[in-house]
C-alpha cells in the first residue's frame, strides 16, 4: 500500500486545496491529510478563521481522503506517518525543507502542479468578484 501526506492549515478550504488534494490521491492507496493546530497557524491577526476541528471536519468530508490528523507542523506528520509520498503544491518547489527528512525515510516529495490560490488571497477578497449596488 502506498501511503501518500499532505499537509497544510485549509483555511479556509477551496477549490485549489481540492485539486491538489485530487492530485494527491492519485498517487497513492492512502491519502492523510495533516491539518496544522490552531497554536501553530501563523497566518495574520483573526486566523485560523476556522478552528482545527472544523477545518479537520471539512477535510474529513472529502471522499479522497482516507485519515485526517490535526498536528503542529507537517514536519511532525512525516516524522510520525513515514509516508511514502509527501505531497505539496508546486509553489513550494525548490523551497522545502521537510523534503529531506522525508527522503531520510526512503519517501519522495512529489509537488503537484494544479494552480495556485493562496486562502489568505481569498480571504483579502483578490478572488472575490462582487458586483456593487
């Protein structure tokens, strides 16, 4: 069985987090996804605006996903899970630090290559397009 993790804070969750989390599934038997703690999510003032359970709710929800677990960095996920596939989005390519300690477990990094929105983007209102009065 090929294990595949991915991690990240879903908040909020969207449509970009959906494809990657797609993508990933695709790799593998067995898609955990690690949410980040609210105590370790450095987003900006008002964030999380969802708590962790919630986002581990919405997450849980998804049918490609298998086990969700609430963690304090996707560095803990790796240590604990030893995944056999980590998967991130491709903006953090070439910019990843936990690449080495997956590859220390005899794991592969794979980054996904769906486009990229950014939840703190969405929340500014950069992808909202409402019409005024």
């Amino acid at each position: 069985m090929i294990v595949v993790l991915a991690s990240g804070v879903f908040d909020p969750l969207h449509w970009g987090h959906l494809k990657h989390l797609q993508a990933a599934k695709e790799l593998g038997d067995w898609l955990i996804v690690a949410v980040t703690a609210d105590r370790f999510v450095n987003k900006g003032l008002g964030r999380p605006v969802f708590n962790q359970d919630q986002r581990a709710e919405m997450v849980r929800a998804l049918k490609i996903v298998d086990d969700v677990a609430i963690v304090e960095s996707g560095e803990e996920a790796i240590r604990i899970i030893k995944p056999d596939i980590f998967v991130k989005g491709k903006e953090y390519e070439g910019r990843l630090p936990e690449q080495s300690l997956v590859e220390s477990f005899g794991g592969r990094v794979v980054f996904t290559d769906e486009r990229v929105y950014s939840s703190t983007a969405l929340l500014s209102g950069r992808y909202l397009k409402v019409p005024s009065a």
